[in-house]
C-alpha cells in the first residue's frame, strides 16, 4: 500500500515532541513490511528540508510564521497545499496526526476536496477549549475532522474531550497506544547522570527537575542532571533557579536534540525523570523503557496506572520531595534498578510494541482503501 501520514512540524530541535516520532516510528515499521511510506510536513532547521527523517522519507516545506503570536498553530507554507494534493492522491491510506493548527486544516481540507478517506490521530491534542481563537478555528477545523474515517485515542481521558469537541455523530474513535521497539542500551555516561529530555514548557515542569536536582545534589554530590528541550517560555526561570540554588556546575542545560540524539542521548542516561503533569501519553517515556533507561515520573502521566502495576517506572506525586526520593532509590539500589529496567522492557515488548500497533494500522488501511 501507499500510505502517507502528515504531521504539522519536523525540526532539527525536535519542537513539536512526541507526534513526530510517532509518525516516523510508525511508517518505519509499515516500511519494514513492504509498504511506500511518506511524511508531509513544514520544516524548520538549518538549511533545505531533509529527504528523510529517522529514515522515512520526508516531503516538506519551510516553515513560515503567518499568524504571529500563535505557536504552532500560526505556521504554514503555501507550497505545502500543491504537495499535500499530490500526495494525497497517490496515497492508498491517508493518516492525519492532526492539532489545532493551519498545517492540520489544510490536510483535513485537502482529504475531504479529494474524496479520500483518512484516519486521525490527534495525540491529546484536541481537547475541549473556550478561547475566542479556539472557538474561531473551530469553525472550520471540527466539521472537517468529523469526516474522518476514525480517529484515533490514546486514553480514557483523551477519548473523552475529542468526543465532547466532535459532538454526536462524529467518527469513530478508536483505542491505539503508542508504540517503540526496544532497542540497546548505550554506554551509560556515568553511573550518575540524571536526565530531564523534554519542552521547556509549564506542563512539563523543568522547575521541578532543577529543585528535585537540588535535594538529590545535599545527599548524592557525585550526581550530574542535564536538561535538554527546546525552549518554550522556561528556560530563563530554569537557569536562574539553578544560579539560586548554587547548581551552575551540577546542572546544565545542554540545547535542543533532535530525535535520533534524544534517543541515544537518553540511553547513555542513568535515570530518566519527566515530572509532567496531565501528560497523555509521553513518547520519551516509552523510549527510556526501550532502551534500559529507568524512569522517574508523576502520577499525571496517561501511562502510569500501567507502569506502576507492571513495576516498570517509580511513580511519584510530582512534588520535588518524592521524585528526588525515587532517584536516589534507583541510583543506591541496584536490585531495584534492574528489576524496573527488565519490567520497562517487558512493558515494552508486550504493552507497547511497535509491531502490535502496525499490525492494526494495517488492519484500518485496508478498510479505508477498500471503501475508497
């Protein structure tokens, strides 16, 4: 089959998080079995477009800001309509990883102008908003989304909001974890090397990281923490709450990755700590597990009931105090850290496969070629 996915923002800082390497991961694996797989998306870096990004191929445009002040939503490029056209009508299975933003409308646009059937997957992103802007944009984006042949949910909580936002008679929605293949651990950088690999937003509370690094720091001086993520509002209250805390050698802010380097970034880390709150469903999560890295997170993650029943994560209430005390249980009990290591994997390879999420999303693009 030809597929083709579409996400809003592929960059070499890795802004747009997790849909990215969903996307990618995803056709990787659909590549693997035979599939012609391609990514349209705006691009942001240095230099052209890349042809390819985790190893998909990629069809792209420069991002251009042309509604100021909105984020990701204001972006867009003109030549990004003609190559969705194409693509869209070349493609056997059209799969929209959409947000509320232009490169979404005009996907979602294109789709229903060319009378093919698409899927959704909005990745927690569409939830019920009251701003005037979100009530504008609406207007024209939800009954658009309504044509879908599904979207597609992560959890409970998500399915919810997308259904309040849809309204009766919308698509179906559809239960779909994310996915991640375990891959090998890299050489840890030192048996104490502490990572925070995230935005730089509120929602995923860096601040917190930093005050957590203070308190490990008093009990463990050997410890290192290093934050990485592209800025989005935090990165000036980070660093001056590690100047205040006296942590200018101890943390350190090492910029932006982009998705490859996040990953064998985080595998040379011995722990990783996300203390997000109302997080639907972390993909750096998922990559630490995968790749024997333990992980430190709140119970405000959207895959937590299931890593603390398996033992595969400490899960803490978020406050500075217990995620402090979860690392210092994984960097002083070494047991513990194997035991949590090996039911990460497990997870993995039973819970959160790559392999068991192409097989369904083969399963949905048959339907949707077929009805075509």
């Amino acid at each position: 089959m030809r597929i083709t996915h579409v996400v809003t923002l592929v960059s070499d800082d890795g802004a747009y998080g997790g849909p990215v390497s969903v996307a990618t991961g995803q056709l990787g694996e659909l590549a693997a079995r035979g599939h012609d797989v391609g990514l349209v998306s705006l691009w942001r870096g240095r230099g052209a477009p890349p042809s390819t990004v985790d190893g998909v191929p990629l069809f792209a445009r420069t991002a251009r800001t042309l509604v100021p002040g909105q984020g990701f939503l204001g972006l867009f490029h003109p030549g990004l309509l003609p190559l969705l056209w194409r693509r869209a009508g070349r493609a056997d299975a059209l799969h929209l990883h959409a947000g509320r933003d232009l490169v979404s409308l005009a996907a979602l646009a294109v789709a229903v102008l060319r009378r093919r059937p698409f899927l959704v997957q909005t990745h927690g992103m569409v939830q019920p908003r009251r701003t005037a802007v979100a009530r504008a944009f609406d207007r024209l984006y939800v009954p658009l989304l309504r044509r879908a042949a599904a979207a597609l949910v992560l959890t409970e909580q998500e399915e919810a909001g997308l259904r309040e936002v849809l309204g009766p008679g919308g698509p179906r929605l559809v239960r779909l974890p994310n996915g991640v293949r375990c891959g090998p651990s890299e050489v840890r950088q030192s048996a104490a090397d502490v990572l925070f690999l995230a935005r730089l937003q509120s929602r995923k509370r860096p601040e917190a990281f930093v005050q957590m690094a203070a308190l490990v720091h008093r009990k463990r001086p050997d410890t290192s923490f290093a934050v990485h993520g592209a800025d989005e509002g935090r990165l000036t209250a980070v660093r001056r709450l590690i100047a205040e805390e006296g942590l200018g050698e101890v943390v350190r802010y090492g910029g932006a990755l982009d998705h490859g380097a996040a990953v064998r970034r985080t595998a040379r880390a011995a722990v990783y700590v996300l203390p997000s709150v109302a997080e639907p469903f972390p993909m750096s999560v998922l990559e630490s597990l995968a790749v024997g890295t333990p992980v430190v997170c709140t119970d405000g993650c959207g895959i937590a009931d299931a890593l603390r029943r398996r033992g595969a994560a400490l899960v803490t209430d978020g406050s500075p105090e217990q995620l402090a005390e979860a690392v210092l249980r994984l960097l002083e009990d070494g047991e513990l850290r194997e035991r949590v290591v090996a039911a990460g994997r497990a997870a993995v390879e039973e819970e959160f496969s790559l392999a068991a999420v192409a097989d369904r999303l083969e399963e949905w693009y048959r339907s949707v070629a077929g009805h075509r």
